[in-house]
C-alpha cells in the first residue's frame, strides 16, 4: 500500500483566515442589500522544484440586509497552475489532479474551474451582524485550505473587548490512501481516512488606526497521530487582518505557514501563504464585469430569401413534421425578412406554445429576426418562459423592435435580476425611449440597480438625465459614482 495525504478539513474554525472568537467592541458588519464585495485569492505552495498556486477571484452578492441577519451569495472565479522554478510550465498530472491545490503529498483543496452558468446553484449564507452563522445553502467546492470559502470573509465579532485570545478547536485531516490492485498494478484506488486532530489559534489586537483594526492571528494545527514521536500532519503559521470598521467588513488577510508531513524516516515541509485583499476603483469594475452575452440583433446580416424558398419554409412551418418545423425555423433565424414579415412572424408567435422547450428555442431564435411590432404581446409573454434560451431571444428581439411596451417588463428584470444583463442590452438598443424608466433605477435603494442604471445611461441618456446623473457622482458607492461619471460624459458630448 502507498499513501498520499489530503488535508481537506484543516480549518474549522480558521475559515479562510477567519477569526472565531472575541474583538474589540465596535466591530460588526455594515453589509448594505444589493452590495457587491469582491476579494482578490491567491494561495501559493513552494515546492522543491515548482510552485504551485491557485488564484482569482471570490465575490459576495449581499441579497438582503435587515436587522434578522445579512443574505450573502457567494460567486467564484479560480484557477490553478504550476510553474517551474526557471520560470517554464509544468504539466499537471490529470485533469482531476489540476482541479485541486496541492503541496508536497497534500491535497489542500478542490475546486471547480470556469465560470458559473446558468445550471448551478449558488452557495447563500446567512449571518448576523456579529457574522455567527445563521443559515446555509447549496455548495461551492473551493480550496479547503481557506476553510468553507463561503465564510472565508466572515468573521464572527462577539460583544466582548479582549485585545488578546485563544481558541482551541477538534477537527479532521483526511489521509488519502493510494492504494494499488496488486504490486505490480499501475491501477488505484483512492481511499480517504480521518485522521483526529486538534488546532489553537492565539488572536491579538496590534493596532487601531482611522477605521481600521489590524489583528494577528498565530495558528497551530496537530494530529493525534504520531510517525517518530512526531505529529503525522503539522501545520504552523501566522497571519495578519485588516477590519475596517466604517465599512463593516475586513479589508484583508493575510497568512504564511509551514506545512509538515512526518512519515517513515521522512520529513517534508512546505511553505503556503495566502492572500486575501478587497477590491476597489477600477480593479473591482473589472472583476464586475458582466461575461459576454448575446447582443441583440441590430440589423439583419443574413441575406433574403427569395420567393419561392421562402414558399417552401411557410409551408414547412405549417406541416406537421416537426423535424421539417425545426429546420425551416432554423432557416428562417438566419435570414432578412424582405417578404411576408407579418405572416411569417404569425407563425412563428402561434409555434412558441409547444411543449417542446428546444423547439420553442428554435422558433425564438427566428422570432428574434422576423418579429415585428405585431409580436410584441407574445414576446413579452415569452420573457415567463421557463427554458432561458427562450428568454433570452424574446428579449433580443424586443431590443431591435424597440417598442414602449417593452420598456418596463425590461426594467423589472434589471430590478428583480432575472436575465437582467440581457434586459440591460436590449434597454440600450430600445434607446432614449426607455431613458424615463431607466432613471427611476437611478434612484432605487439597491446598489446594482443603480450602477446598471448608470452604465445603461451612458449609452440612451439625454440632456434628461443630466441633473440625475450629477447628483449620481456623489453617490455613497464608489462604482455608481465611475459609472455616473462616464455616463454624464457621454451625455455631454451627443447634447
């Protein structure tokens, strides 16, 4: 049997560089509702020959702040890599291998690579304002050595006033066990072991500046289990976080340790740091930055059909083959609708009531070309439509139609999220019609309404939103006050 060893729960009460235990009196979130608090991550193990890290990005979306406890969902972006210590590439063993961070024989984490789509369930937590968990939902596998990293910035804040402290916790290393079908076998299985430890973490208050706390954390972690009188895992380190008061949320943190295996007459240790830092200005715009998404269609690319061909597709639309149905609708996506608008756009409206999800899509994707001002009820129907590729073609295509109707079922999605960066592009292509009911976004309580507010205005806003946009650039968030800022600009210059 040969064994390798995964330390998946290090830190149960060291989430991320978390502080589990008593602060200076004062100290409580101050999280607002439809906030965004995005934190650079980078972690780094250095190895003998290579050095191994992940980094990126985590986010917390503030859903809901009241008095009952503060609504956080968390969003991630990692990655990570290995680089040689020359400077080159170093291949990562598997595609499973390389979705974890890894340090000498340890598995420190695991996580999921790319962005999040439209499938997978968002990891929500609730805490009270002194950050003690009230709820928890859904899952996010990120890298365990920050502890769950959806608490990796909450940090529980008791009442108390201690400047110094010390927490004692039990918790698991998990020891993976590589263990081969025969000795001569290249073929393995994987079997995880607990292994009991325990871990105490020593906290002091070193200085109180302006708004911002800084405390120093040390931490030990141990196995029961012994190889040489030594612990079999150990890990050693000590780090450093930055809590601003004003704001109600730590800033940064920051941690550097030692990573040691003790086996059989062989000792291993690894250096691993982490790095946790807020976002701000420009660095967290770009973080926010909404991934690309399909515009709407602002003119026709495709070519015209010509009468005949355009016979065959209505009288294909009309049969019973559904197959034949599919194929005329996929032609019809792809075409400039010269002749027969209204009549085919009919067709296409009567076919979104299928049951067939998929065949809806394909019909939405025609209705985005040949749709006209006659479809418009229909379309805006189809924005309840449960299959989102649905959603999202009625909205490309009310974009390029740019109707009244339009505009407030489009911004009552901005407001509610819902496909709310597909609803924000089709109320730019709408243009100055839908400038009244984009205005209103400016002035809602909700942060995200109002930058999306902003960002829409730069593009449709007229000398109307002038006087809006400048009491924007005094906005409390530093982003609405950018994105005001440009948009006003832009407005200055079409005037």
């Amino acid at each position: 049997m040969r064994t390798k060893l995964s330390l998946s729960v290090i830190f149960c009460s060291l989430s991320g560089l978390s502080i589990a235990a008593n602060a200076a009196p004062g100290l409580t979130y101050q999280m607002k509702s439809g906030s965004n608090y995005v934190y650079s991550v980078s972690v780094k193990a250095e190895e003998p020959k290579w050095n191994e890290t992940v980094s990126g990005t985590a986010t917390y979306v503030v859903k809901k702040a009241t008095a009952d406890g503060i609504d956080l969902e968390l969003k991630s972006n990692l990655r990570s890599s290995r680089q040689s210590k020359n400077g080159g590439y170093v291949r990562m063993p598997s595609t499973s291998y390389s979705r974890a961070f890894h340090a000498g024989a340890f598995r420190l984490a695991e996580f999921g690579w790319g962005s999040r789509g439209p499938f997978s369930q968002p990891h929500r937590i609730r805490i009270d304002k002194f950050g003690y968990l009230l709820e928890e939902s859904g899952s996010d596998s990120l890298p365990r050595v920050l502890g769950d990293l959806s608490h990796l910035v909450v940090i529980p804040l008791p009442e108390g006033d201690q400047k110094k402290w010390d927490s004692e916790n039990r918790c698991n290393v998990i020891l993976e066990e590589k263990q081969f079908l025969s000795p001569a076998s290249r073929v393995y299985r994987i079997k995880d072991v607990k292994l009991a430890a325990t871990e105490k973490t020593t906290y002091e208050i070193t200085k109180k500046e302006g708004d911002v706390t800084t405390i120093r954390r040390t931490y030990e972690l141990k196995t029961r289990l012994t190889s040489g009188g030594n612990p079999r895992v150990m890990l050693v380190g000590e780090g450093e976080i930055q809590f601003d008061h004003k704001a109600g949320v730590p800033t940064s943190l920051k941690f550097a340790g030692k990573l040691t295996e003790n086996s059989e007459n062989v000792t291993v240790r690894i250096p691993v740091t982490v790095e946790v830092k807020m976002l701000t200005g420009k660095a967290l715009a770009e973080a926010l930055k909404p991934p690309p998404v399909t515009q709407p269609v602002p003119g026709y690319t495709g070519k015209g059909l010509e009468k005949a061909e355009l016979d065959k597709l209505v009288k294909d639309l009309q049969s019973e083959d559904k197959h034949k149905k599919r194929m005329a609708a996929g032609k019809l996506a792809i075409s400039k609708p010269t002749l027969r608008q209204r009549e085919v756009s009919e067709l296409l409206v009567a076919e979104l009531q299928d049951k067939d999800k998929y065949y809806r899509q394909n019909i939405a994707k025609a209705l985005a070309t040949w749709a006209d001002k006659g479809s418009v009820g229909a379309l805006l129907k189809a924005l309840e439509d449960d299959h989102f590729p649905v959603r999202w073609d009625a909205i490309s295509a009310l974009g390029r139609i740019q109707d009244a109707r339009a505009v407030e079922p489009l911004v009552g999605m901005v407001k509610s999220g819902k496909d709310k960066q597909q609803a924000a592009i089709a109320l730019k292509a709408i243009g100055p019609i839908a400038e009244s009911a984009v205005l209103t976004l400016l002035k809602s309580t909700v942060i995200d309404q109002r930058r999306e507010a902003a960002q829409i205005l730069k593009q449709i806003g007229t000398a109307k939103s002038v006087a809006a946009l400048e009491k924007a650039e005094k906005d409390s968030d530093p982003l609405v006050k950018m994105f005001a800022g440009q948009a006003l600009k832009e407005v200055t210059k079409r005037k």
